[in-house]
C-alpha cells in the first residue's frame, strides 16, 4: 500500500491548484465566505459531516461522527492579513489590500488533502476525526474562542495544527514541547494635553513629546522590571496625532503589542505599561489612561503530543527538529488549554534566502512541496492514532 506522502504527493496537482486559488482571493478575518465554502464543497463530497457557519464563517467537517471517541480535532487557519501583496507570480492575490501573506492559504488546502486522504483510509480508523476550517486567527479573541465557545472541542482528545515556515526546509518539521509562541495582548495609551499653536508650545501642554518619552519608558518594563530569564515584549507599534503640520493637538494615541511566555510575567504588564504611562504623563503635566485587551494565552505544547508529531514526520520520511520559543502569538493556544494536542512548524523553504521567508511581508510566499507534507503528516498521525 502507498505511504501516506506517496498518496499525498499523487494528489499534489490538485493541492497546488486549491492553494493557487485561495492565494489569488484572500479574505481577512470573519469573512472568509468564499475560503470556507470550498472547504465546505469539498468535504461534502467526500461524504463528510459538514457544518458551515461555525464562528461565523468557519466550517466544521467530521469523519466517523458515528464512532465512539474521543475524537482527533485537526486545524487549519483561513484568514487572510490587510497586506498588498508584492510577489509577482501567476497566482499573485487580486484583491487590492489584501493578500495571503502568513500562508493560511497552504494550512486550508493541507487540511482538505488531509481530509481526502483520511476519508481514502476510512476503513483503518476506529474513531471521530474532526477538521476544524477556523477563521480569524489574525485578529485577538478571533475564531478558535468563538468554535470552543460553540461546543466544537467537546469530545476531542487530541488536537493538532500547522504552521508553514519557509525558514526551516521542506520536509522538516520544527517542534517544541511546553511553551512554545507567546500570549498576545494588545494595549492602547491615551495621552491627553492641551492643544495650541505649534509656534506658541509653551502655552500648551504637547502630548506628542510626552508620547514620546513615554514609548522610550516602557522599554524599560522588560529592560528593568521583569526578570531576565523570563522573555517578554513591549511594542508600540501605531503612533496617531494631529490633523495639521502647525497644531499641537489635544491627544495622542499609542497602540502596541505584549507578550509573554509565561502567565505570571503577563499579569503584571497592563499595571506596569499603565503605570509608567501615567508616571511619565503626570511629570509633564498631562493625563494618561491605559485601555488593555487580552488576546491570546501562551501556547503549551504538551509532550506527549510533540513525540507524537516528531515520530509522525520521522514515519513518513521526513526530520524533527526542536525549535526556540517564538514572541509570535497564535490563538490555536486556546485550544491546548483545553486539551491535549502540539502545533508544529512544517519547513516550507526551498533554501533561498530574502524577504520572501518573513512572516507579514509584502513577498512571504512558500515552496509549495511542502503542501504534500502537511497532508500527508496530518494522515499520519490519525493511523498512528488508529493503531495504538
């Protein structure tokens, strides 16, 4: 009988063809309609149990819902990033501002070769297998929450998902047990003063300067305030002033990113940020009021679940490798709070190197060989499942 890559490379055309498809219409998060109706379509003829719609516009398909479980929930990302793609490729996204550049567009089209393949092996697999079409990772509090809150974790014992990376090669797997990508939070500064003319300040109070200083102060929360051996991030990433070139506005607006990877170190950053906002404010004669949201948690890879994987990737030809903690955020974390599972790296480089292998760039794109090895991982790690 085939191996599991030798079934999915039979059916790589096809794959290449539904990743070159979802590439050229990318929809961002909470409206993947058109994403999770292929995936919908496709599952339905493979004789699935389909439910379209889960939180929102995800899709839901099933495998042996009759069977006695627990189940193996497999996940796949759908969204789409507010980027103009720059790649200069056939498949090149046609929708202005917006453009599969994280590679969600590859984790759809692996779980549904996964999908076919499993289906291919019904006979072989004694329990549920559950593929979970997930929109809105992009965006905090996105679609893993509102499927958990749905109910559609229930009765899963496992869960496993993956993530493309073009800096680790095709067919490498990179894996990491316990905490492996970082919560992330989202904060947004008021700095409140009073407006004036700019050729006047000193009959203002400049909240611009004062956001200034206070960007260069909150880099001391993880320089000064957290340990060292416990990694951390404060970033401002958006800066928002001003209508005019000569007004010292009233207010100004900074909004930025922290992250943790442990749960200690991530309580204490909104008292902290806020506190060195509002110290920095008051010394300059100004006001200011932090407004933070949670997004999500540390994503814990059990161990048990990261051998499975590594011994999975090994079985079909291919390598672990132990991967550092990430600073990046992944809301697939919320599912590992609830049960057991890993989420992996799977190598999607061709060797090059540029700008193409970054995360969110303008020209992230993937070696789209790779897209054979996720099937075929996925395949393999419910038959290793099956005859355990």
């Amino acid at each position: 009988m085939p191996t599991p890559l030798e079934q999915a490379q039979k059916i790589q055309p096809e794959l290449v063809e539904i990743r070159r498809d979802l590439h050229r219409h990318p929809e961002i998060a909470f409206e993947e309609v058109r994403t999770g109706t292929r995936a919908a379509e496709f599952c339905e003829k493979l004789g699935l149990h389909v439910q379209r719609g889960a939180a929102k516009t995800g899709v839901v398909a099933t495998l042996n819902g009759d069977k006695p479980g627990p189940a193996v929930a497999l996940r796949a990302d759908m969204d789409a990033l507010p980027i103009q793609e720059e790649n200069e490729v056939s498949y090149r996204s046609t929708i202005q501002g917006k453009g599969h550049l994280c590679g969600h567009d590859a984790h759809t089209t692996m779980l549904m070769g996964a999908a076919r393949l499993i289906a291919e092996n019904k006979e072989r697999i004694p329990f549920p297998v559950h593929f979970f079409f997930q929109p809105a990772e992009e965006v905090p509090n996105g679609g893993a929450s509102k499927l958990i809150a749905e109910g559609h974790l229930d009765g899963v014992g496992e869960v496993f998902g993956l993530h493309v990376n073009p800096q680790l090669p095709t067919g490498v797997l990179g894996l990491r047990a316990g905490p492996t990508m970082a919560s992330m939070d989202r904060f947004e500064l008021r700095v409140e003063g009073l407006g004036g003319h700019g050729a006047m300040p000193h009959l203002s109070h400049d909240p611009v300067t004062t956001a200034a200083e206070i960007v260069l102060a909150l880099q001391t929360v993880v320089a000064r305030r957290i340990d060292p051996l416990d990694p951390a991030v404060v970033s401002v990433c958006q800066i928002d002033a001003g209508s005019a070139f000569n007004v010292i506005p009233q207010a100004c607006r900074l909004i930025g990113t922290a992250r943790s990877l442990s749960g200690h170190v991530r309580e204490r950053l909104p008292e902290l940020i806020e506190e060195i906002a509002q110290g920095v404010a008051r010394a300059h004669g100004l006001n200011a009021a932090c407004d933070y949201l949670q997004g999500t948690p540390v994503l814990v890879n059990r161990k048990e679940s990261a051998d499975k994987m590594a011994r999975a990737i090994r079985n079909i030809g291919g390598k672990d490798s132990e991967i550092r903690p990430t600073m990046g955020g992944e809301d697939f974390a919320w599912y590992l709070e609830r049960v057991p599972g890993c989420f992996g790296f799977l190598g999607a480089g061709d060797g090059s190197a540029g700008t193409g292998q970054c995360f969110h760039h303008p020209r992230f794109n993937i070696d789209e060989g790779a897209l054979a090895w996720g099937s075929a991982l996925f395949l393999q790690l419910v038959l290793d499942r099956a005859q355990s």
